[in-house]
C-alpha cells in the first residue's frame, strides 16, 4: 500500500492517575504497532490490558504520556485538542460498547450528527443518513429514539453514524459486548463490509470468533503486546513474553 500507514504508535505510553502513587499506572506501557492502510486488525487480550486506551490513541481521542502517535500521516501530539478534533471527525469512525447515542435525537439525526457538526450542506447529509439507514436496514426507524430501539439496533445506529463522514478509519471497542449472538453477528458483518470496502477496521474485542475473521490479532497483556497471529499461523511472540509464564487474566 503507498503513502503513510493508517497509524503508527512508537514507544507509546498512556499513565493515569494513582492515589499514591506519583508515577501513575501505565495502562499502555510502550508499544510500538504499525496499522496498515486497509488492514482488518484485532486487538485481545484480558480486561486491563490496555486495548480500549491504545484504541483511543490510535483515534486521536486521547494523546500519549511518552511516545508518538501519526494518523494518515499527521502526528497526533504536535496537535491541539481542536486540532484532533478535526483530525477525528475527518477521518476516524468510532463504534463504542455503550453506543453512546444522543437520546434525545431521533435515529436518523443521531447518524446526522458528526455531518452537521462539520457543517456539511443539509441535502447531502439527508442523502447520506438515508443511504446508511438503507445500509443497516433501519429505513424504517429513522424518527425513533434510541430508548425505542433494541441493544442490537442501537449499535447499528452507532455503525451508521461512524460511517456518515466517509472514515478511512474505523475503530470499533468491543463493539459486540451487550449484544446477543444474532445482534452480533449483524454488526460483526456491516464492520467486515466496511472493511471490504477499503476501510483500516481496528477492532478491540473478548470475543475470540470476532477475532478469528480479523487478517491480524494482537494480543495485549499488561498494557504492551504480548503477541501477534494471524490466523490460521503460530503466534508472533516476543523473546520477553516467551519467559513470562504467568496466566493471562
């Protein structure tokens, strides 16, 4: 693929917060990842081990204690938080586990949203939101608020607004986790679709079947990468993790 990587993360650290601790907790502990351009990229591991915080890095949602983040090309860290904004609303969709859906909007202006925000001309926002409702297969709830809606839908509603805005990226943060195996399944297969059609999909997930349609997994433990596989292949293990013994979670 020419051009930059879609992200690339070198030495990336992400410390929070400890009460008493001065340092804080690493809850990324320096990575070093490159996301190809198209790639369809799982990230695994037990809870803690710093996939939800590496993917907010890698959409410029949050910036790194130590290390350097570049999306498309543009370091995140020479940026204001303004700036990342653009950044994300131009070329990042995010799919969240807890939808996160404005619930005093209807369907179709929730998917709306990120368009207006970027003040984007009213009729091509229509035609987009109708092509996405179309592509979702919720034509039919377009005024409904989310509260009227089922688990599995509202994160369709969620896919959808990820999309509206025409993403090179999408990252998605166990975008299965409160849905039933059908409900699932369904998001599963539009994440797969936007990825056939040209998209970097990144996707953190417990859920190992999710995982196993990915062209790569990357396993976290700890807040580093433990190891990589793609499936079907042995794993990619680093000589460190090779000693470590421990159980994973």
């Amino acid at each position: 693929m020419s051009g930059p990587a879609a992200v690339e993360l070198r030495g990336v650290r992400r410390d929070f917060p400890t009460e008493g601790s001065v340092a804080g907790t690493a809850a990324v502990a320096g990575v070093d990842l490159v996301i190809p351009r198209g790639e369809l990229l799982a990230l695994t591991g037990p809870s803690g081990s710093g996939k939800s915080t590496l993917l907010h890095l890698a959409g410029a949602l949050d910036v790194p204690t130590a290390g350097d983040v570049v999306v498309e090309g543009t370091p995140v860290v020479s940026l204001d938080a303004a700036g990342r904004a653009r950044l994300r609303n131009r070329t990042v969709g995010f799919v969240f586990q807890a939808f996160h859906l404005a619930p005093g909007l209807t369907v179709a202006e929730n998917v709306a949203l990120p368009a207006i925000l970027a003040k984007h001309r009213a009729p091509a926002i229509r035609r987009r939101v109708e092509e996405l409702l179309d592509l979702v297969d919720l034509c039919d709830k377009a005024d409904r608020r989310p509260a009227q809606l089922s688990g599995g839908e509202q994160q369709r509603v969620a896919v959808a607004r990820a999309l509206v805005m025409d993403p090179c990226i999408v990252l998605a943060d166990e975008p299965t986790g409160n849905l039933d195996s059908t409900a699932g399944a369904l998001v599963v297969d539009l994440l797969i679709a936007a990825h056939d059609a040209g998209r970097t999909v990144v996707i953190a997930t417990h859920d190992l079947r999710l995982a196993a349609r990915a062209q790569r997994i990357v396993h976290m433990r700890d807040g580093q990468v433990a190891h990589e596989t793609r499936p079907g292949s042995r794993p990619e293990r680093r000589a460190a993790d090779l000693l470590d013994t421990r159980p994973s979670g």
